[in-house]
C-alpha cells in the first residue's frame, strides 16, 4: 500500500530546521541559534584534496558558506512547499514553527496537579524504537525511488522523537541525540539524489556520446592508447565471466563488468600513484571498509574474486546515495564525500546529473567517467574500430585445497611440475610468494589436485631461523645508512633488532647488533620435540623465534589456551632438525673465506653455502656466526 504524504506543509519547516542544523554541526558551528540569527563568521581556508587521491575524507567548509547554503535551501524549500495560511481548506492545526511561541500562564497548583505521570523506561525506549521503525522505513521507500514518501517517512520519525522526555532518564539522552542526528543527514542525502539523479531508468548505464566522451574515444583508438585497449580487452577473458556473473546476483547493470578496464587494464597486481591495489583498485581503508583483509602474508586488495565481491557493495552503496551511474563512477573515483561536497557547494536547482559536475570535479575524475563511456562504446562497435578479431583469454580454472602448511609457491610449483608464475597468477593476494601461518585456499589448477595432497609432506615447510649476529659500536658522525651499507643490510633490519624507533638518532658509543645474511631459510618436514623450562623474561613470540617455530605450534603441543606463560612451567618445543646431521656454531674470524672455513670442517664449499643460505658471490664478516658440521 502506498505511503500517502498528509497536507501539512509544517514538515517542510521541520526538514529545513533539520538541513540547517545538520550544515551546522558540519561547518563547526558552535550551536544551531548561530545559523539562525547571528552573522557569518570569518571563512576559514577548506582543505584541498589533490586529483590522485582515491579516496577522500570530506573537508570542513567555511561557517559563512555554511550560512549562505543553509539560507539557499531554506529559500528552495519555502519556494517548493509554502507555508500555511487561514485560507479555507488548510489544516487549521498546523503549526508555524517558525512563529515565536508564546509564554503560558502559571496556572497554579490545581493545573500542575493534572500533570500526566512521568515516562518509565520501557515506555520511552519504545517511542525511539517507533521512532527507529520510521528511520528504516525510510530507507525501503529511497531504495524504491519513492523519494517523497522517504521524506515523510522522516518526518513521522523526528516527531516521535522530539515528544521523547529524556529529563528524567540521562541514560536515553545519547540514543535520542545520535537519531536526530542520523534524521538530519538522511534528509541530507536524500535530497541531494533527488537533485543527481539522472532521469530515465535509474538501473541502466545510458549509452551516449558528446565532445568529452569522443575525445576519450580517440586517444584509445590511436596510437599507445590503442595498445592498452587491445592489452586489457584480451586480459578481460579471465576475469570478466566472474564478475558478469556477481553482477546478475546483485541486480546491478552489466556494463559495470567493463570498470576494472579503466581502473587497472585488468591486472591484478596493479599499483596507482595513490597507492590503490589491484583488479578493482581499492586503497587500503576503503578496502578495510568492505572487508578485503590486510595482513603479514596476504593482502586480498589483489585477490580478483574477492575485490570483486567488495567493489559491488561499494558500487551498491553509491548507487543508493546518488541515484545516478554515471555520478556513481565518479564517486567511486575520487569518493562519495568529494561528490556530495561539490553537490552542496552548487544550487540544487541546477544540478541534474553528472555533465552538471563535469568541471567542478578533480581533472583525473572528470576524465574517468568520460574514459568508461568511450570503453563502452567501443567494445560495443569492434569492427568500426577494427578490432574484431581481437580474442580475449580464456576464463581462469582453477580448484582450491585448504593448506595449513606454511610454504613457498615456488616449493609447491616444483612438486607439481607447474611454472612459479602459474601459481602466483592463481593467488595474486600472497605478498611475498609464501603461504601464511594460518590455514589458507590455496588456487592450483583443477587436474593437480590430487598431485598435491599425495605430495603435501614431502614438500618443504617454510621456517625463519636465527640469522647470524655481527657487533658494531657506533664511532662519530656514523649514521644508520653508512652502517647498513657497510654490512650490506637495510636500516629497517637493524633498527628491528636494536629497538630503534627513530632511525635518524643514534648515539656515538652505542653497540648495535648487525643482522647478516642467511635469515630465511626452508628445512625439512621431520622433527623432533624438546622440553623446555619457562624462565623469567619468556614469551611465546622469543620461544617461537628461538627455536625457529611458531607460536601457535607451540601452543598446540602444549594445549595452551592463552599466550600465557610462568616460571617454571615445561613446554614442548616443537624441533626442526634434519634427521642424523648436528651442526655448530661458528664465529667468523678476521682472514677467514668461506673456502678456507668449508675446509677446516671437512665440508664442500656448496654444502656449507647451502647452510647459510650464502652465494658464491656472497660476502662474510668478522664475528658473523655460520652453521657447520
């Protein structure tokens, strides 16, 4: 049944009351009277984003713009809906909100003896969820497109909420204050996609073409232009039939399925000056947003599917504020706050759809969406632009087996026979070509799955073993930089292991411990658990480090529910030793090569280089500490 909308033009007071304290409270004005009566404050100097930037955070506009906006919409809305008159036919009842009200009589004791009761709790946490129920009313209505009836659903929402008492129950004051204020700013955003939306049908992408769109056409018909389009059409085939597919589920516009072409050419590992990653070339915080994960090992900004998955929620999330597509692509370029700030900044009567932001927009996002209708229009009209016979890639095949085994890709792709950059083209997410501690779906190809769990135990397991430790005293005018070079190491690497947070201060004097080469290495699957007494300064992360095994193997040996350790306590470690071989220790002396060392314990050259991770190329140092027999 239709939300029929009553004729009483008093709402229109109370949205334009609520705009006005919501532009308030956005500009740092200190109270709602300031907009209403006192003059314009002096402007302050906003912050402007630059046009790389993927994603921006909304900037504060100056008090006195907020003044003159508030007034302009006030005008717009009392233009729009009038107030009400003595003329026969209006409600006799409305109220004028904007009428002084006048002072009632003391009546005395016998009147304040017909006071009704005050609220008790339940009673006033059932008004706010009345008033909560038209709230989300109103979302369903703006989802529909029924703009008026999401409007008035807002209304019957602010009127339940100001007839709630909160004197007597502080508790309510906040859950009172954060739903106004919820009110105010979907009244906000509902009006501005009235004025962004589009009109013809809101679910379709229009095909068009004008000056900005033909030019975008021309450079990627000619020339290097030309050669990306081809490049990133045949790379389409591999991710495309995926997303059509997501696309169909959530009822959005297949067109949408051509976006990544723009935004990364198809690639997956793609990297943008504003340091947005992959596919669908999310930045770090708006990926967090949507739930791409981000951690030591993976980072599923450059996992297709997953992106994918995120990209259309936050395309849905557009769509449902600004109603149009193309305003929509925009906003997804540069962000939805970068829109709506330059939506507000501009009469409302004037804005109609995205060509009415064109120029008030960031260059590089005044581009993007021109660039999206040239794509379009050329994947549609091949053959005019003579690439017909341009065959895209095939889609990717791929199944996925659940590994609880840290290893490299390059250990896993030599056991089934495969190239290293198959498996990194299946999972792109691996930071660092190595699977993460935790469990993890590996994607190998469909017909060597069976290969690897018949394999999965002769294949190396990743460990971090403890690198040899060189001494250094700082000596005057040194700095972090002279000292890594000197050892062939990064500053990162020694202000990890010296606790150095600032790593332009150092102290002459000081003795730095200089990790050196050989800090990674795989070993073998056997090994053999030790006992081991917890004693004062333990933790779980040095026993893991000690004994090149991880914190959570420890704590499965040892059915350990917490990181929690004390004195005393006996632990199994979890070893890793290759079966019937003991190496020792030994400390690099001044003289010595890795030759003259290999022959002093009866080893080759090549099987003490391959215990220390060294090279023939690799240089060694007085006091390193090396792994012989």
């Amino acid at each position: 049944m239709p939300y029929s909308q009553p004729a009483n033009p008093g709402f229109a007071c109370v949205r334009l009351i609520l705009i006005a304290l919501l532009i308030s409270v956005i500009a740092g004005c200190s109270s709602f009277p300031s907009i209403i009566g006192a003059p314009a404050q002096p402007e302050k100097k906003a912050y402007e984003s630059t046009p790389a930037e993927s994603s921006y955070e909304p900037e504060e506009p100056s008090k006195s713009a907020a003044v003159n906006q508030s007034r302009t919409e006030a005008e717009a809305l009392l233009a729009e809906e009038p107030l009400p008159s003595d003329s026969p036919g209006e409600d006799e009842n409305a109220i004028d909100y904007l009428q002084p009200v006048a002072e009632q009589e003391d009546l005395g004791e016998d009147s304040r003896a017909d006071d009704p009761a005050p609220e008790t709790e339940s009673t006033i946490q059932a008004e706010i969820d009345q008033a909560l129920d038209y709230y989300e009313a109103s979302q369903d209505f703006w989802q529909q497109g029924e703009l008026d009836n999401a409007l008035h659903a807002l209304d019957q929402a602010y009127e339940q909420i100001i007839q709630v008492d909160t004197s007597q129950m502080p508790k309510f004051i906040q859950q009172k204050d954060d739903l106004r204020y919820m009110i105010s700013k979907r009244i906000l955003e509902i009006y501005a996609s009235r004025h962004s939306t589009a009109k013809g049908n809101h679910n379709a992408i229009p095909h068009e073409m004008n000056e900005h769109i033909k030019k975008e056409v021309e450079r990627f018909t000619k020339g290097k232009g030309r050669d990306f389009f081809i490049r990133s059409y045949k790379r389409s085939g591999r991710y495309r039939p995926f997303i059509l597919k997501e696309l169909k589920k959530a009822g959005l516009p297949e067109d949408l399925s051509w976006l990544p072409l723009i935004e990364s050419g198809f690639k997956t590992r793609a990297l943008s000056r504003a340091r947005a990653l992959g596919l669908w070339q999310f930045i770090s915080s708006t990926g967090y947003k949507f739930g791409l994960k981000r951690t030591r090992y993976i980072d599923e900004r450059l996992d297709p599917y997953a992106a994918t998955h995120a990209a259309i929620a936050y395309l849905k999330e557009l769509h449902d504020m600004f109603g149009d597509w193309t305003t929509v692509m925009a906003g997804y370029n540069c962000g939805e706050y970068r829109v709506l700030r330059t939506i507000r900044n501009q009469n409302v009567n004037y804005l109609d759809n995205f060509w009415d932001l064109y120029r008030l927009l960031p260059r590089e996002t005044a581009r993007y969406v021109p660039k999206f209708m040239a794509a379009l229009h050329i994947v549609n009209n091949l053959e005019k632009y003579d690439m017909a016979d341009v065959q895209v890639y095939p889609p990717v095949q791929f199944t996925t087996v659940n590994i609880k085994k840290q290893m490299y890709l390059k250990d896993i792709a030599k056991a089934l026979d495969l190239d290293k950059e198959t498996l990194l083209d299946l999972n792109p997410e691996l930071r660092y070509k190595l699977l993460p501690e935790d469990a993890y779906e590996l994607k190998i190809p469909p017909e060597k799955k069976q290969t690897l769990l018949a394999k999965l135990d002769q294949i190396p397991e990743f460990s971090q073993t403890t690198p040899g430790i060189a001494y250094h005293r700082v000596r005057r005018g040194e700095t972090l930089s002279t000292i890594a070079s000197r050892y062939r190491t990064t500053v990162s690497q020694i202000a990890l292991y010296n606790n150095i947070h600032r790593q332009n201060y150092i102290v002459a004097g000081k003795i730095l411990k200089i990790p050196q080469s050989g800090t990674i290495e795989s070993m073998g699957s056997s090994s053999t658990p030790i006992t081991y007494k917890v004693r004062r300064g333990d933790s779980l992360w040095t026993l893991a480090k000690r004994y090149n095994t991880t914190t959570k193997k420890i704590q499965a040996l040892n059915n350990l529910d917490s990181v929690n350790l004390y004195i005393g306590q006996t632990l199994k470690i979890p070893g890793k030793h290759q079966a019937g071989q003991t190496n020792k220790v030994y400390r690099v002396k001044r003289g010595d090569s890795p030759y003259s060392i290999a022959k002093k314990h009866n080893m080759s050259l090549n099987s003490l280089l391959r215990a220390n991770n060294l090279t023939k190329q690799s240089t060694i140092y007085p006091g390193q500490r090396i792994q012989v027999k």
